[in-house]
C-alpha cells in the first residue's frame, strides 16, 4: 500500500471514528432521510438555511465507515457556502465518484474528498459514499 492509500484510509478512518457535525437540529428549515437497504446505511440530515446559505448541517448516520465518513466530509465543505455552492460541490463529487477509469483531481478546496476515490474499486460501496449527498441533493431541491 501506497503512502497516499495510506494518508487516505487515515483521513477516512477519522471522520468513522470522528464524525463532524454529528446530530439534530430542532428547528431546521429541511430535515431528510436517505437509506441504502442494500447495505443498511441510514442517514437523517438537517440544514438550516438563511439567506440562500448553508448556516448549520447536522448529521445522523447509522452505517459503515464510508457512509460516516463521506456524510462527515460533506459537512464540513457544505457549512456556510450557498445554496448553488453547495449544489457545485455536490456535482464535483458525484462526478468524481461516477467517472470510471482514471482518477479525477478535485479543487484544492475539495481534495480531501479524493480518499473516498479508492471505493470505486469496490462499486457496490459506492453507494455507501454517495447516500448523504444524494440525501443532501434531494434536501436541496425540497427547499
């Protein structure tokens, strides 16, 4: 293993073991779930919107380490950015995650997201990394 697989299985190890912005928000403008019954990934998401931006996001997630993870890193790059950064961050990483082949560079901004490059080795976990921003893209467009 690659000193970078390393570094990458680190980095998603942290946000299983660490997950950010774990938990509920009462009054949150759009509260949604997304399940993979495939694997039994569950995830309850809430925002709190103000002025056409992200101002809170809180997760929920009962699952593997992909799904934490991902939902974990989701958050953290979604937090305080507008409605149509967000849904630009969204795109960036379902079209890093669905690109077969070769591996695709992020943005500096959203190179921490490339650890969750090596799930698609495995496609039935893609999935897994793809619930809480298909959750999030589906919570976006209630709002």
């Amino acid at each position: 293993m690659s000193l970078v697989d390393d570094l990458y299985r680190e980095t998603i190890l942290d946000h299983y073991h660490n997950p950010r912005n774990r938990g509920t928000i009462s009054d949150a403008t759009v509260s949604t779930e997304g399940v993979n019954p495939l694997c039994g990934d569950e995830l309850r998401l809430f925002l709190k919107i103000e002025n056409g931006v992200v101002c809170d996001i809180k997760l929920e997630s009962r699952g593997c380490s992909i799904n934490t993870a991902s939902g974990s890193m989701m958050s953290e790059l979604v937090l305080g950015k507008s409605l149509e950064e967000a849904q630009a961050v969204i795109s960036e990483f379902k079209n890093m995650m669905l690109t077969k082949g070769e591996d695709v560079t992020l943005p500096e901004e959203l190179e921490e997201l490339e650890a969750l490059q090596g799930v698609k080795k495995y496609p039935v976990r893609i999935k897994c990394a793809l619930l809480p921003w298909n959750t999030l893209d589906e919570g976006l467009k209630s709002k």
